[in-house]
C-alpha cells in the first residue's frame, strides 16, 4: 500500500457518483470519504476528510471526479 490518502467529501446527492470516484483511484492507497449531512460546504467536509487520513499525501477530489488511468502512478 502507498502512504498516500485520497479523500473524497460528498452529500446524500452525490451518493450516486461516489462509487465512480473510489473506482477511478487506481492506486492501492487509503481512501476516505465523509459524509456531509449538515451540508456545511465542501470545503468544511474536505477538511473533515483529511482530518481522517492517516498519511502525509493526500489527494483532494470530489464526488463527481474521476482520475485518468495512472494519474497517482
């Protein structure tokens, strides 16, 4: 495993695109997605986010991103 952590904020809208996000990371590495209920904001949930990961290097996406193949390699 890399010590990398891709985090991914999302709302119960974006549940749907979320499966399609962790899909694209091609990379063996930790991912954490946070649920935003409250809606706070993305920012606020993207912060929540890397407060979780357990490792110095982190990639920042969306829900509705998809990384292009080897993209982390």
């Amino acid at each position: 495993m890399v010590d990398l952590s891709v985090c991914i904020p999302y709302t119960h809208s974006d549940e749907h695109l979320l499966e399609e996000a962790v899909a694209s990371v091609d990379l063996d590495c930790e991912i954490v997605t946070f649920l935003d209920e409250e809606r706070r904001g993305a920012g606020w949930a993207r912060n929540q986010a890397v407060a979780q990961a357990s490792h110095d290097w982190i990639v920042k996406m969306d829900a509705d991103d998809r990384l292009d193949s080897g993209t982390l390699a």
